[in-house]
C-alpha cells in the first residue's frame, strides 16, 4: 500500500501490469496519475436494492445482457 500511495498507481495496476513491458507512453501517462484503476474507465457500477429485513433484493432484468 505504501508503494501504491507513494506513486500514486493504484494497487490493482502494480499488482496487475508488468510496468517493465509497458511502453514508454503509458509509464509516463502512469507517472501523470492517469491510471484505469484509479480513473474508473474500468469501473463497472452494478445497482443493487434492499429490502426493509436489510437482505439484498434479486433483480430481474427480462432481457438478455448487452454491452453499453
């Protein structure tokens, strides 16, 4: 965690990406704090609802899953 806060990279990518392959421009995009992980263009968001008893609600979606 330390090196994470140090840098400024999320865990996810120093544990994640081999930095010693990645190209040139994307350690300096890195350096920059532009970081996928950190930015959430990788971020998935899923809502999720509650019941009054506090037990999570199961969703149904009546048609097939699509990419947005």
């Amino acid at each position: 965690m330390a090196f994470s806060k140090y840098f400024g990279i999320s865990i996810d990518t120093l544990v994640k990406t081999d930095l010693a392959v990645l190209p040139e421009s994307q350690v300096r995009q890195l350096e920059r704090g532009y970081d996928v992980y950190i930015r959430g263009t990788s971020l998935r968001i899923l809502a999720t609802t509650v019941g009054t008893d506090n037990e999570e609600n199961i969703e149904l979606v009546p048609r097939k899953q699509s990419r947005i």
